[in-house]
C-alpha cells in the first residue's frame, strides 16, 4: 500500500508539473482530490488497514495529499501568472514602431485652377472681391441692364427663390456691387471668383452649378487695348507662350462692345476632340463695360472707362487637362481627385 500511494504521489505531482492549462488542473483536482478521487479513495480505504499500520500509512496518505495540494496551488498561480503575461503582451503598445500615415487629402483641381487665375490677376495687380450666391434679381439682371423680359434672361435659366431673389446665374453682378462699394476712387482692379448656379440638364458639359471668375478694371483712359493686352498675355501664361488669342464679336447687356474670346488649340488647326478641327478654343465672354453699368456702380461713363470678362473655371481646367466630362468634378472619384489634384490644403 505504502509503494501504491508513493507511486500515485508520483503520477500526480508529474501530472500537475505538466497540465497545460487551468482546465487541464481543475481535471487532476477532480481526479486525484474530488471526493470520488484516487487519494481521497486510498484514505478512505486506510479504515480496513490494520490498526497497527493504520498511523504511518495515514501519515503518508496525508503527505502525499498535502503535496499534491501544494503543487496544484503552485501550477495554478504559474498558469495565471502565463496568463496575465500573454495578455499584458498581447496588449502592449509598442511605442517605438513607426506610426500609422495618415491620408492626407488633395486641394481639388478645381480650386488649383482658380487659384492660377488669381495669382495671375494678383500679380497685375488686381485685389480679389466675393459677391454673393443668393443674389438680387436687381443685381444679377436690372443692373447689368437686363431688365424683365430681356431675352438674354433665356440663356440664364434661373434658380428663383423668390420674386425678387435667385441663385445668381454669373459672377457679373459682383461688378456693380464693387463698383458701388468703391466708387469714386479709381482705379477699380478687381477679381472676383465664385460658384454660379443655372437650372441645366446634367450631361458631359452642363452641371447646374458651375465656377466663374469676374474680371473688372475700371480707370480713366482704359481701352480695348488693355482688355486684348490682359487676354492675351493671360491666355500665353495659362495655355503656353505659343497661344494666340482671337476676339469674335458678340453681344452682352452689360459690356458693348462684346466679344467672345478664343485661344488657339495645341493641334493648331490640324483638327483634334478639343477643337473641333476648327483650331480654335472658346474660352470666356469678355467686352467694354457698358455705360449704363457704370452709371449703376456709380461711375460717370463720361469720365472713366473698363473692361470686364467673365471666365468660367470648370472649362479652364477641362482645356488644360484634357478633361472631357465636366461631371468629373463633382463625382469625388478618388483616382481622378489624386491625378489631378496637388498636395496641400
Ligand atoms: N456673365 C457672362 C456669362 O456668364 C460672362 C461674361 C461675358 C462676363 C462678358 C463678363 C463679360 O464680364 O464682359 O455668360
């Protein structure tokens, strides 16, 4: 008996050295130390033993439990001890591995295009001016000498809010509102970009909203000099040095005279999707400012002359990139923002 329980002594301190896991322990309790187990079997079995080697086989009976116990309590606190070390590990913050980079966003192509235009302006001088969206039917028509019933109102199909306001339909009305914010100092050198909107179809090159910039210079002695000057040395600086520039006569209420203006194509005529094949571009309405308009910003057309031009940004940017669906813009397509875009904000 005594060789039974040194050997189960054996086999249970060797079994507990090596359980794996708190489950595995709970097992051998239950199998050495339950109240069925192998030791708490053997103990029970001490009362048919002689009296006389009663003593010492308990004695041994005992130690042997007390063993086991202690060596299970100690296996217990190294496995949770294991435990805890995995879990503190598995939750480290490692603070010397290289950071997550962020994405960092695109300006969009279309403010890189108007800021080109404005940097340009500013650099002759110009100062840049905002009118706003929500517009007076007075401002975006009646004083740019578009009165009610004026046909030139149908080539603006206009977003009313009500009778008397609308989401302006161009960037013109933001020249009498500076002209009658500065008026009577001269020279007036002003830009003035912006979002315009017009109740359009959408398709490959209409959207209802759309960008313009406004140019003004108003000043003693300006002539259509100046403005055919400033064209074309706008239209060198943004399409190449090689762009020539062609004005064809037009008509707006609130410039006389009118032109269209038009940059040469890079195919030079020799026929391309750009142009055409007519070797020419339209690029932006442009003309004298009108009497009338001058009057309106509280000039004397007697005294002062300007010019004006109106550009829209949307088909700036389609000539320089070769874009050929104005929707583009507007579709947040990650690979056409990240090809066009530039780094910054
Ligand atoms: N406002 C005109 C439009 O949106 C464009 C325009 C034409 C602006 C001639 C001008 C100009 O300043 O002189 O169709």
């Amino acid at each position: 008996m005594r060789t039974d329980i040194d050997r189960l002594r054996e086999e249970a301190l060797a079994a507990v050295a090596c359980a794996g896991d708190i489950e595995a322990l709970d097992q051998f309790q239950v199998l050495y130390l339950g109240r069925k187990g192998r030791v708490t079997t053997i103990l029970r079995g001490l009362a048919g033993v002689p009296a006389a080697e009663r003593p010492a086989l308990g004695a041994i009976a005992n130690q042997a439990r007390a063993e086991i116990e202690a060596a299970l309590a100690r296996r217990r606190q190294e496995l949770a001890a294991e435990v805890e070390r995995r879990r503190q590990a598995a939750e480290a913050i490692d603070v010397t591995l290289p950071g997550v980079p962020w994405r960092v966003g695109r300006r969009h192509v279309l403010n890189v295009v108007r800021k080109e235009i404005e940097e340009f302006f500013l650099h002759l001088g110009f100062s840049i001016a905002e009118g706003p969206e929500v517009e007076l039917d007075h401002y975006n028509f009646e004083l740019l000498n578009i009165p009610r019933g004026h046909p030139a109102r149908e080539s603006q199909d206009t977003f009313y809010l009500t009778d008397e306001l609308l989401l302006r339909t161009h960037t013109s009305p933001t020249q009498v509102r500076v002209m009658q914010a500065m008026a009577p100092k001269l020279p007036v050198r002003v830009i003035s970009p912006g979002r315009v909107y017009r109740r359009d179809s959408v398709d490959a090159s209409h959207l209802p909203f759309f960008h313009q910039v406004e140019v003004l210079a108003v000043d003693r002695g300006v002539t259509f000099a100046d403005l055919k000057g400033t064209l074309e040395h706008f239209a060198r600086s943004f399409f190449g040095q090689g762009t020539r520039v062609r004005l064809r006569p037009s008509y707006f209420p609130f410039t006389e005279p009118s032109g269209e203006v038009d940059v040469s194509c890079m195919c030079e005529g020799r026929g391309c999707s750009a142009c055409g094949g007519k070797g020419w571009i339209e690029l932006l309405g442009a003309g004298m400012v009108h009497p009338r308009v001058l009057e309106a910003g509280g000039y004397d057309p007697e005294e002062v002359a300007g010019y004006a031009l109106g550009l829209g940004v949307e088909r700036a940017a389609m000539l320089v990139h070769g874009i050929d669906d104005i929707r583009l813009f507007g579709q947040n397509d990650i690979r056409f923002l990240e090809q066009l875009g530039e780094e910054g904000c």
